[in-house]
C-alpha cells in the first residue's frame, strides 16, 4: 500500500510509457480477446452442462461438439461460396 501511495505522490507514474492504442482495454483487438475467452467458458460451462446435469459420458460431450463444429463450418462455407458467387445479388 505504501509502495502505491509513493507512486502517486512522486508522480513516478509519468515515466511509465502508455500503453499502445492495440493493446488497451477498449481496442478491437482486445475486445476480441474478450470474447474469446467468454466463448471458451460458455463451451466449458455446457460440457459440464451436459456431463453432469444430464449425465452423457464425456465422449458423448466431445462428439456433440465435434458435430457442432463441422455443422457450423458447413453452413459458413456455403454463406462463403454464395457471397463469392453473388448469389444474394
């Protein structure tokens, strides 16, 4: 605590170099980031959703998740090749 209260009295705070644009609490990047890891923990919180609450094995839980991930990647694949092709035009 003393360490912190001599940092803002001494004004030491002014050496330290700010931090860049694309790396501060509010960038995209950043917010990305964020994102990302709520993403991961919504996955880990319905794994255990499903392994504990409605009792599938846990292989069950990765196959779910497996058969999610090729089913979204279809569909992005086919939006993909019908914006490529100007099919929404």
């Amino acid at each position: 605590k003393t360490d912190f209260i001599n940092f803002i009295s001494d004004q030491e705070w002014k050496s330290i170099e700010p931090v860049s644009s694309w790396f501060g609490p509010s960038s995209f990047l950043m917010s990305s980031m964020s994102a990302l890891f709520q993403f991961s923990m919504w996955i880990r919180h319905c794994h255990g959703y499903l392994t504990e609450s409605l009792g599938m094995p846990v292989w069950g839980s990765y196959a779910v998740f497996a058969l999610a991930t090729l089913g979204s990647a279809l569909v992005l694949g086919l939006v993909s090749e019908a914006l490529e092709t100007d099919w929404f035009v």
